[in-house]
C-alpha cells in the first residue's frame, strides 16, 4: 500500500513539524485532519508510523 499524495505530505510536515498541530497549520488543515491523514494508513498497514512521543518521530517499521 503507498501513501497518496495528501498523506505523503501530512506525514512529511508531521515529521517536520514535530507534531500535528503545528503540521496542520503549516498544511492549511485542521489538526483533526491532519491526524487523519496519518491514521488511515497506519490502519491499513496495522503498524504506526509516528511514535506518539514529543516530539513526533518517524516510526521504523523493521529493525
């Protein structure tokens, strides 16, 4: 499964931004949005992709 284009970019700003508030903002989203974006894959992939610390950082999917 790949990301689309709108979750690629939340995902990125998200990382970036080092959290979803300040991502949001920066998207011209609302952070329930942006929280979405994200969400939807990590339900499809069954994984998370942000580790839900401050800040937010990438998650490896393998070691």
């Amino acid at each position: 499964m790949a990301l689309n284009p709108p979750q690629l970019r939340a995902f990125d700003a998200v990382v970036d931004a080092g959290g979803f508030g300040t991502a949001a903002a920066d998207l011209g989203l609302s952070r329930s949005a942006a929280t979405h974006a994200v969400a939807s894959p990590e339900r499809t992939l069954a994984a998370p992709l942000i580790v839900a610390r401050l800040p937010y950082a990438p998650r490896p999917l393998a070691r």
